[in-house]
C-alpha cells in the first residue's frame, strides 16, 4: 500500500504528510482565487460582487460531499491501520455509491431550485442576472468535485497525500489560463470564469479516479467477497453523516453571514468577497494539517498506539499555535496590498473596508487553527458528534453575534467582522475543557 503514520518520528511524520495537503488545498483555492483577480480586474466590482456571493453557495454545497469523504477517509485511515484489507475494500465501495447518490440528489435539487437560491441570498436586484449566469454553469462541475475529494481523501487515508497535490497542480494553472482566455480574450463575461473552473475540476476528478484504478486495482476491483453490505453503508454514514453535517453547519453559517453582509450593498460585498478569499487562503494551510492529524491519529487509533496519539496532539497544537500567530502578522501588515490585488486601486471604499475586515479578523487564525486540531482529533477518535458541537458552537454564535451586533448603528458591519475570532475562542474553550474533563482520561 502507501505510508504508514504509525511509525517514524511524530511531528517529522505528520508534517511531511502535512505539507502536500496544504500545497494542494491550497492550489484548490486557485480555482476561486482565479476566478475573483480576473473577474474583478476585467469585469468591474459587480461581477465580483457576484462571483463572490456565489462563491460562498458553493463552498457550502462542495462541504457536503468533502464532509462525506473526510468521514469516509477515517474510517479508510482506521482499517488501514488495522491492516483490515477486505474492511477497507467494502468500505471504499460503500463510500462511492453514497457520495455517488448525495451527488446526484444535490445537482437535481439545485437547478430545480436555482431562482429559489438567488433570492433566498437576499442579492441586489442588479446582480441577479450575474449571478444566475455563473451559477448555472459553476454546479454543473459537482461530478468532478465528487471524484477528486473521494479519491483524494482514499490516497491520504492510505498515506499518499502527494498524487492529490500532483493533479490539483495541473488542474489549477489550467484553470488560470482557461479564464485567461474566457474572460479576457474570448469575453465570455462570468459565465467564463465559472466555465474555466468547471473544466479544470473534472480533469483533476476523472485523472485522479484514473490513476488510482491504475496504481491500486486490487482496491477497487469488485471480487465476490466484496459486497455491498448494509453494515458497510451504516458504518461509512455514521462517521459521514456527522462529518457531513459539521461541514455543512460550518458553510451553512459562512452563507447565512453573506445574506447579511449583501444588504450592506454592493460595496461591502466587492469588499466581503475579495477579503473571504484571502482570508481562506491564509488559513487553510492550518486547516488542512487539522485534517492530516486526524488522519494521522486514525491511524495509530487503529493501531492502538495511544502514546503516540499523545505525542502527536502536544506537537500539532504548538505547530498550529506558531504558524497561525505567523500568517496573522503577515495579513495584518498587508493587509492593503492584498487588496489591491483583487480590487482596482481606485475602488477606495471597497478596499478599505476589505482592510478593515482582515486587520479584525486576521489576527485571531491562531484561534481557528487550534479549533481545526480539535475537529480533526473527535473525528479521529470517533466523537465526530463533538466536531458538530463545536462548529454549532463557533458557526452559531457567530452568526448570532453577527446580527446582533451589525444592529448597533455604532459598529454597523464591523459588528459582522469581531463576530468571527469571538465564535472561536469560545468553541476553542469548549474543545479543550471537554478534552481535559473526559477524552485524556479515557486515553490513559
């Protein structure tokens, strides 16, 4: 098979698995992140307004299928560890009919519902057609998203988080020069930009899916013993489900924030929209090393290697504590170029409240990045349902606050940005008290 995280020196392990996922996430980024520089330098603040709202639906619907296939690659990473070949096989083919069926359901319901959606965002009545246009294009990729995230996530369950990076890389600068060519030559408006996406999503799905029939067929070969079993599929959704539902609280949150902060009017919105994308790309390197942990404490969990699960969780909470305080003195200091480029120079407005937005927010990812750990340890350890509380908790109360505090005509939509570190710290403390009251005992 591929590497074992059961083994070798724990922080030098998990950072080498680590590091490959962070490259490719944040090449994933890319495909948005393209889409928003070209779109706001060729096609005006509207359109980014647009793409931007539109972007948030997104994130929330492809959260659905990546917390199925994270929660599904735990259970990959603790057969594994236990060298339960024929538990892996079933589990494999139990995890693609049920990604395969939630694929199929949500693309029915959302181009059934479209105008529903548009409208349910609350967007201004003058991005409306924008916004429908790059819609219906951009959810006919969620095959493609389908196929990468699930033959992503079996390749890392295995230890192999450097052929994801591999495909992700190709299709990102695909992607650039796709909506290059859309948008700037061809004028194809933002139906281009989400047509240059969609394109670059399907060669990273079909290629990765191509690859791993080649490098494992004995995996994906369907023998007589391998079956279908309804034990397969209950156990699959019971580490899915919750997953599932804790990403989809954590976007379902992010989008219920973005009806907010559209009533603020265009201006916010170019400046939420331009801001959100750096403010994810700063932070998903520790977001993804959230997710390797949790891969690499699935493992040694099914391996029954508890001292090192231990060893592993001092070393990645003081390696999430020292990147994240890193990447929050960088945003923080450039806060204005950054800015600069998604948005114009002369959009004043629009960049200094995109500034505004990053100088709050951006100095608090040492938070986020302690909360990733602790999602990604319950996953781990099988308590996915305390990753769902902790999300409700973070994602709730920032919600909560949010329009509470945005209410106050002296904070306005500063009130939507102090709402985020302040969700958190308080699922931060929650985490980690319920760590030290219950789960370190049952560890010893």
């Amino acid at each position: 098979m591929e590497n074992e995280l059961t083994k070798g020196p724990v922080i030098k392990t998990m950072l080498r698995f680590a590091v490959p996922m962070i490259l490719g996430n944040l090449l994933q980024q890319c495909y948005n992140i393209a889409d928003t520089l070209i779109v706001g330098k060729f096609l005006g603040a509207d359109a980014l307004a647009a793409v931007g709202s539109a972007f948030s639906l997104m994130t929330f619907l492809t959260s659905i299928l990546l917390g199925l296939a994270m929660g599904s690659g735990t259970v990959f990473s603790i057969r594994f560890g236990q060298k339960d070949t024929l538990g892996l096989k079933e589990g494999i083919l139990a995890s693609f009919a049920l990604l395969g069926a939630v694929t199929i359901l949500l693309n029915i319901l959302i181009f059934a519902g479209i105008d529903w959606i548009i409208w349910a965002l609350r967007t201004p009545a003058d991005l409306t057609a924008l916004m429908r246009e790059y819609l219906i294009v951009i959810f006919a990729g969620m095959i493609g998203i389908f196929l990468y995230n699930f033959f992503a996530s079996l390749l890392r369950s295995l230890g192999n988080s450097v052929t994801p990076l591999i495909f992700l890389a190709v299709s990102a600068c695909l992607n650039i020069a796709l909506d290059l060519l859309f948008v700037a030559v061809l004028h194809r408006g933002v139906a281009g930009a989400a047509e240059a996406t969609v394109l670059s999503q399907y060669v990273s799905g079909i290629g990765i899916a191509i690859y791993t029939k080649i490098k494992f067929p004995a995996l994906l070969k369907l023998e007589p013993a391998v079956r279908l079993r309804l034990g397969r599929i209950r156990e699959i959704t019971s580490f899915s489900a919750l997953t599932c539902l804790q990403q989809s609280i954590m976007n379902l949150g992010i989008l219920a924030v973005q009806g907010l902060v559209n009533s603020f009017g265009t201006t916010i919105m170019a400046a939420f929209a331009a801001a959100v994308k750096i403010d994810a790309f700063a932070y998903l390197p520790v977001q993804d090393f959230g997710n390797a942990f949790s891969i690499f404490v699935a493992q040694n969990f099914g391996a029954k290697q508890t001292d090192r699960i231990k060893k592993g969780i001092r070393a990645a909470f003081l390696t999430s504590l020292c990147f994240g305080l890193l990447i929050s003195l960088c945003v923080v200091a450039l806060a204005r170029p950054l800015m600069t480029l998604f948005i114009d120079a002369e959009e004043t407005a629009v960049i200094a409240e995109g500034v505004r937005y990053l100088r709050i927010e951006g100095a608090f990812y040492f938070l986020i990045g302690a909360l990733f750990l602790f999602y990604g340890l319950y996953r781990a350890l099988g308590k996915p349902g305390m990753s769902v509380v902790l999300t409700v908790v973070s994602l709730g109360l920032r919600v909560l606050l949010a329009y509470t505090l945005s209410a106050i005509p002296a904070l306005g939509v500063v009130g939507i940005w102090w709402s985020v570190p302040i969700g958190w710290l308080l699922a931060d403390a929650l985490g980690a008290g319920y760590y030290l009251a219950r789960q370190r005992r049952r560890m010893e």
